[in-house]
C-alpha cells in the first residue's frame, strides 16, 4: 500500500485517514474554529467502514469467523455496507436486517453489494420476534451463521480508539478541544471518546441524541426507561435500550435534537458548504449550532459527520416527502 499516492491492493486498504475540512458558513458566528471529519470519503461512505473492518478481524482470530462463513447483522444500513465490502473481498456472505423506517436507498445499495436484506417492522420492541434485533438473532441461529452485534461488541469502540481519535489529534496537532458525534451504537462517540482524553483528559466529549432516544436520560440519570422510547425520523443514530459500547465517563454532554432542525441542516451543509450529508451528520451539526456558547476563542471544535447525502435522496432532499412530514 502507498498512501502517499493512494494506490491501494483492495479497496478495504482505503478504509480510514478521512480528511478534516473547516466550516465556514454554518459556523461563521462562532467564536473558534469548527472542523468536521468527513467519513463519507470512506469507501462504504459512512464511518461504519472503520467497525466493519475490526469487527471481522477480530471474529477471524478468534476462529467466530470462517472462511466462506455468513455474516448476519442488523444495521441502519451503513455497518451492513462496511461489513458488505469487506466480505465481498474475503468471500463471506451476508444478510442483514434493517427497520422499514430506512431509506429505499440503503436497502438497494447492500442487495447491489450482494447480500441478502430483511426488511422489519419499526414501532416493535427490541425483544418482539419481529424486530431487526430478533430476525437477525434467529437467522444467525438457523444458519449457523456469525452475528457481529455492533451493539454490544466492544471491538466496535475499539475500531475509533485505534483509527478515529488517533487520525483527530495528528490532524489538530493535538489542538482539539471539542469532540461532537452522534449517538448510537456508542462506539464512534465513545471509542474515540477514550483516546482522546488519554491525550488529554480535558478533551470535551459531547454526544448528540435524538428527541425519542433513551440515551440523553439514561446519561443525565443513570436511568434505563425503554418506555421513554418513541419512533424518530433521524436515521442511524438513537437507541432505545443501552449498547454496552457506552461508558458514561467518557462522555461530558449529550444534547438533544429535533428531527425537523436536523434534516434542514443536512439541506443547510450541502448548500452552504458543499458537504452532502446524512441525517445524523445533520444532527450533529444542529447539536453543535445548539451548544454554541460551550465554545470559546481559542477552542478547536470537531463534529462528525457519518455518511453521505446519496442514502437519503429520497426522503432528506426530496422536497414532497419533506412536506408531507413536516419538515418544510
């Protein structure tokens, strides 16, 4: 591999080392400058690539994984894609199960990477038969096959602890004084949580939950209420029971958004900074627009944004379903 002149043996090698691009526009009336990592140059598009790669590496050692084994998870669509590429090039099957609220773009894309999609209820509890958890637990089961579990396998965080925050605090120079990331399976947030305040336990962990989350309660109380949980149009990022990838000593805030701000500022980042986003890269952004006055002169704030525009073209930046929503 040559990463000077980014010749690559596959296309997992291009996996990482994500380029930090400076907001302008949406930021303008901050008093520091604002960075946002931006994971959709990955080669699946999202940050998910990072996890997809650890989490089959690590299963390869361990023996969980075989060779022409199946691979089963349940994804909002992005660790279905990282996990995608990296099994097509080292022959592994794949079946993933996803929640009906996704995008009609995400399913497409995995079925063109080859793997198999089951499509489930969203408004179910996790325990339900019928929820993406279960289908994928019982497919996994009846085919012998081998179920990553993003969720609750540490080796997701682990992937940020040793890409993510080391990449951040070469490219800040050790600077960074703000990290800012979606919620969700907790291994983008907390991963790389933990290697930045190694560096410098004063690094501002700072996570960003949607309105219907359990998250933002069970962080300000240590209380876990599944009940509190209500449907969101936000994609990929919430939960609505605790991953064991979170620690609440790495983080220091989590900032609730609302679905509608969230997905104008995905429409505000790509026509005012070029940057063609996702929903949770929108969220995270609105989250970070909210928590302006945490910020000081001097402070050098960076937000993630996941993925890529193209997953959500036909919700996000479809006006006639923005409208019938209520978004516009």
């Amino acid at each position: 591999m040559n990463t000077e002149k980014r010749v690559f043996n596959n296309i997992v090698d291009a996996i990482g080392n994500t380029p930090l691009v400076k907001l302008n526009s949406i930021t303008k009336d901050f008093p520091c400058a604002v960075y946002a990592k931006v994971e959709y140059f990955n080669p699946g598009n999202s940050i998910k690539d990072r996890i997809a790669l650890n989490l089959i590496e690590d299963a390869e050692r361990s023996g969980k994984l075989k060779p022409g084994g199946t691979i089963v998870e349940c994804t909002s669509g992005n660790t279905g894609m990282g996990l995608a590429l990296v099994a097509l090039t080292r022959g592994y099957k794949c079946v993933f199960t996803l929640a009906d609220k996704m995008s009609k773009e995400k399913i497409d894309i995995l079925r063109a990477m080859g793997a198999e999609v089951h499509v489930c209820p969203t408004d179910v509890e996790p325990e339900d038969p019928r929820s993406y958890y279960s289908v994928a637990a019982r497919i996994a089961k009846e085919r012998d096959g081998w179920n990553p579990d993003q969720y609750n396998n540490l080796c997701n965080r682990e992937a940020h602890y040793k890409s993510t925050g080391p990449e951040l605090w070469a490219q800040t120079e050790g600077k960074i004084t703000h990290y800012i990331a979606s919620t969700g399976t907790g291994g983008t947030l907390v991963g790389t949580g933990m290697y930045l305040k190694e560096k410098n336990p004063n690094v501002q962990i700072m996570g960003v939950d949607p309105d219907g989350s359990i998250l933002k309660h069970w962080f300000d109380t240590g209380e876990i209420k599944p009940e509190l949980a209500r449907v969101y149009a936000v994609e990929g990022m919430g939960e609505d029971f605790i991953p064991e990838n979170y620690d609440r000593k790495y983080i220091d805030h989590i900032e609730t958004i609302q679905d509608k701000e969230s997905l104008q500022m995905c429409r505000r980042l790509a026509k005012e900074e070029g940057l063609f986003c996702g929903s949770s890269a929108g969220a995270a952004v609105q989250g970070l627009v909210q928590m302006k006055d945490k910020f000081k002169e001097g402070d050098v704030v960076v937000v993630i944004l996941h993925d890529h525009g193209s997953r959500y073209v036909g919700k996000i930046y479809n006006d006639d379903w923005m409208k019938e929503k209520g978004f516009l």
